[in-house]
C-alpha cells in the first residue's frame, strides 16, 4: 500500500485511468463485433454503414493511444477486407 500523499493520489488516478481505459477498449471490442456480425447477416450495404462508423472509433481509440496504431491499422484492414469481400 502507497506510504506517503503523493503515492495515494497517484493510486487513485492510476485505478481512475485504468477504468476509464477499460471502458474505451470494451467500446472498440463491441465496435469490432458489430462489424463481424453485420458481414455474417450478409448484408454489405448494412456491413459498410457499420464499418463506417467502427473505423472512427478505432481511429479516436488509437488516438487516445489505449492502443498501438498498427493495432488499429491492422483491425481496420481486416474488417474491410471482409466487408469486401463480401459477396
């Protein structure tokens, strides 16, 4: 356990910004996903609408450098080469 006031504060923004964290990567998960299911329906029409709007969350994410931007370089690329290759 943190000894001295500077050491506690920075226990409390460090769970602070740990949560926060874990919040905005569950968002880009959820994204992901809903980009995957929109291209298993079949729909590429509907499975561009979502992609659309996944790549701005990835792009804010990777921004905020929760994660790596060729993590989101390669997230994006794969979504819409399935969303091309749709048939």
């Amino acid at each position: 356990m943190a000894n001295t006031a500077q050491a506690r504060k920075r226990a409390r923004q460090a769970s602070a910004q740990r949560d926060h964290n874990m919040s905005q990567r569950s968002e880009l998960r959820t994204a992901i996903k809903k980009v995957r299911k929109a291209i298993e329906a079949g729909d590429k029409a509907a499975a561009q609408a979502v992609f659309q709007s996944s790549v701005s969350v990835i792009d804010s994410i990777a921004d905020k450098q929760i994660i790596h931007k060729n993590k989101a370089a390669r997230h994006k690329s794969r979504l819409s080469q399935a969303v091309k290759g749709m048939a």
